[in-house]
C-alpha cells in the first residue's frame, strides 16, 4: 500500500484522499485554512470568507460524473449528500412524462446543490476514515526531492519539518505553487496553456419562504439570453437559488450590477430570471462578482515523458476551466477516481495517469475553450442570434426528448457535440421539428441593449 500526501482540502483534494483511504492507501491531506465545512451550512456558505476559493459561493450544478462516481465509491457520501438537502433533477424530467428508457439514461441527472453541501458531506467521510489524517491550518511549504532524471519528489515541507510519502497529489487548485518549486527543484518546466475568458459573472442569491410557492411551474426554462449578455437561474439545495448574469469583462456596465437594485431589475428582463424573482423569495447575499477568468491546462508531462515521478496534478491544479459548462467538479472526481484505482502504477511510473489524462479529460477543455471564444466575441459585439438549424436544435431539445437527451448526453459529459448531435436519428427529428414550425426564426428573449443601458441609467 502506498504513503500518499495530497496538497490541498478542496473538493479534489478531498474525493482524491476519501477514495484513496478507502483502498487501504495511508494518506494524509494538508489544507491551509484552519476551518472545515459542516458545522453550519449556511454560515459556511454566506459568512466564510474564502479568497483563495471565489468560486464557492457561485452558483454550482453537479452534473452526471459526480454522481455516478459518488454513487459507485462512496455511496454514503451520495445519501449524505441528499440528506443536507441537495436535490436530483433528470433532464427528462422537463417532460410530462420520461421517453422509454434507453441504456445511460438513467445518469442523465444534475445535483441541484451548493458547493458547500458536497464540501461538508466529502469532510464528514473523510473524517471518519481510519487510513485518513487530515492536517488543516497547516500549509506545504515546498517539495521534499531526491535523485533521478527526471526528478522524483519524495514528500512535502511543512515549515521546518518534512514528511516522506510514495505519492504526492496536487489539489492545491489553480493557483497552486507547485509548478514554480518543480521548476526550482531543477524540473523541466510543466507545460502550462491558459487562455482568457474575457466573461465576468455575478450572481445573487434568494431562499424561497416557506410559505410561499415552491418553483414557477413546468415549463420555465432556467436560462435566457441577450445579444450581449447570458442569465439563468440556478435552483439549489435548501430552497435556496441563485440569479446570474454573464457579459463580457469589457461591458461598461459591469460595475454598475453590482447594486443589488440595479442587478435584480436588470435580471427581471430576462425571463427565465423573472420566473423565478416572482416567487417573491428573500433575498440572502449582495451580489458577488468574479472575473478575471481562464481556462488553464497544466501537464506536468512534455515531449519527453513526465517532468517529475512521485508527483501529479489532479482538479483545478491539472485542469481548470471557467464554470460556464459546470465542468470543474464533475472532472475532479474522475481524476480522484482514476488515481485511487491505480495509484501503485502512478507511483512506478505516472506516465499512463499523464496519457489518461488527455484522452479523457482534455477534449472537455479544449471544448470549453473553443465555446468561450465564441462566447467571449458574441458578448462584446453583441452578436446576432445562432444560425436558424443550430438554434432549432436548442429550442426543439425542449419538445422532443431525442432531441433532449443527445443535448442532456453534451451536458452531461457523456458525448461530444459531434458525437452526440451528428445521429441520423436526431438529424430527422430536428428536420421534421423545423418543418413543423416554419415561421421558426432565432433570437434573444433577454433585453435589447438600449433596454439595458435604460435600466442601469435608471
């Protein structure tokens, strides 16, 4: 069995670790902040100030590998997840009633939760585990190295002391330190490719009353679009949901959303925000920007094979990308999984985790590249809406549930577009949706820009 040291009490950090022990793997986890999630849900998610995470108190869906990986290795943290109030939604469940069950469809199934609630259910088990030793309020300091070409780590620096493992993790997230002390420790530099999102979020969120409605009723979509600006709806654990709004870095009035008024009246133009601002619901933040966003994709293999032994990256510190798509914790956990299944080959000779990771994990970052770009000069040039084919393909996925689940398969993380929307069977029943609505012509259901600009002058 392997010694194994993971940097880093993330969500990654802590699947990576939980999945470990439970293999009889002897892992302790470091985690610089002193406090852990759990003791009260709500002061965790509203009151902890987390600088180094400003993505915990964003609105999070956890798509379909989170659960079916949860569900396969640690099935109590699933129930205890449900438990705290996390909620399953199937895409089919848009539909009055589901289509005849084809073999996957039953992982086609989003957890409606925060951050906070997978963070304290994944802190319990931890806890619980015998092989498990969890250091919090105690930051690695740096790389413990021996000999070899390339360069094995031995183990970590916590202040003066050092502490040997077989395996060290880096889960320390996307602003993680390790790459810089590989590169001082006389290891080829990781091969690093980032690229700028130029897309800013905010959000707000509410909590529904307890006597008032419990959603808007079938039929409400929970996402609207502008020609320059996105808004959706995130309903989440606890009756609670969250509004948000996405426009590009470069919109002069991205400053101005940050007035709770100014936001919500805004938000009421778009009509999937709207839906569910009438609910009447109470409003439980100020709104909470984050910006400054990329997608980054750290290998700590090049041309020549791995840059270090005894080391890999695993969640945001191999690959992070902006949460548009919803990807970060569903790729996590099938990293965590991939390594507790085979960690005593990774330790011998991380090469096959490096090459796993770009056949598995990759092609989901190169797509939310390839979207964000897109996304990134539709925002600032207020773009037309989508050609007349690939916009009746979204709205027709809502009509007919062929259509829906090659889109939910998309979501989900299961298909590729090319894979998924390319069937000769969803090419028909897009063309026979089309030839049923002829008048069918895209566009925005959001707010025109002089709409806008009225709104926040006002």
């Amino acid at each position: 069995m392997a010694r194994v040291a993971v940097i880093g009490g993330g969500i990654s950090g802590l699947g990576t670790a939980l999945m470990l022990g439970r293999r009889g793997h002897t892992v302790t986890l470091y985690e610089q902040d002193a406090r852990e999630a759990g003791a009260d849900l709500e002061q965790d998610f509203f009151e902890w100030g987390r600088p180094r995470v400003p993505q915990a108190v964003q609105p999070h869906s956890l798509l379909a590998p989170v659960r079916t990986v949860l569900r396969a290795e640690a099935p109590d943290v699933y129930q205890d997840l449900l438990a705290r109030g996390a909620r399953e939604f199937h895409d089919f469940d848009w539909f009055d009633e589901h289509p005849p069950h084809r073999d996957g469809d039953e992982d086609l199934v989003t957890l409606r939760t925060r951050r906070i609630v997978l963070e304290a259910a994944l802190t319990a088990a931890v806890r619980r585990e015998a092989t498990v030793e969890v250091r919090r309020g105690r930051r690695v300091s740096g790389l413990a190295v021996g000999e070899g070409r390339p360069v094995r780590v031995t183990g970590v620096r916590v202040g003066a002391e050092t502490f040997g493992a077989d395996l060290v993790v880096d889960a320390a997230g996307r602003r993680s330190p390790v790459p810089a002390w590989l590169v001082e420790a006389g290891c080829r530099p990781p091969v690093v490719e980032s690229h700028r999102t130029g897309i800013a979020y905010l959000c707000r969120w509410y909590r529904l009353r307890a006597d008032g409605p419990r959603d808007p009723g079938r039929g409400v979509k929970t996402g609207s679009a502008a020609s320059f600006a996105l808004a959706g709806v995130f309903p989440s654990d606890n009756d609670t949901f969250a509004v948000n709004l996405l426009l590009s870095t470069a919109d002069p009035t991205r400053g101005a959303l940050t007035d709770p008024e100014v936001f919500e009246a805004v938000a009421r133009r778009f009509p999937a925000c709207a839906a569910w601002l009438d609910l009447d619901a109470e409003p439980q933040s100020a709104v909470l920007a984050m910006a400054g966003l990329d997608n980054r994709w750290t290998a700590l293999a090049d041309a020549e094979g791995p840059v270090v032994t005894g080391l890999v990256n695993a969640g945001d510190s191999l690959i992070h990308t902006n949460p548009t798509s919803g990807h970060g914790v569903s790729l996590g956990l099938r990293a965590a999984q991939y390594l507790a299944g085979h960690v005593d080959e990774v330790v011998a000779d991380p090469a096959g985790y490096h090459a796993w990771t770009v056949e598995a994990l990759r092609p989901w970052f190169d797509a939310q590249v390839a979207s964000d770009r897109a996304n990134e000069q539709r925002l600032a040039e207020s773009a037309p809406p989508p050609e007349r084919r690939a916009a009746a393909v979204a709205t027709c996925a809502f009509e007919d549930p062929v259509v829906m689940r090659a889109r939910a398969k998309v979501r989900h993380l299961v298909s590729r577009p090319d894979e998924a929307y390319a069937t000769e069977e969803v090419d028909r029943h897009v063309t026979a949706w089309l030839a049923a609505n002829p008048d069918f012509e895209p566009e925005h259901d959001g707010p025109t820009r002089d709409q806008w600009d009225a709104l926040i002058a006002g």
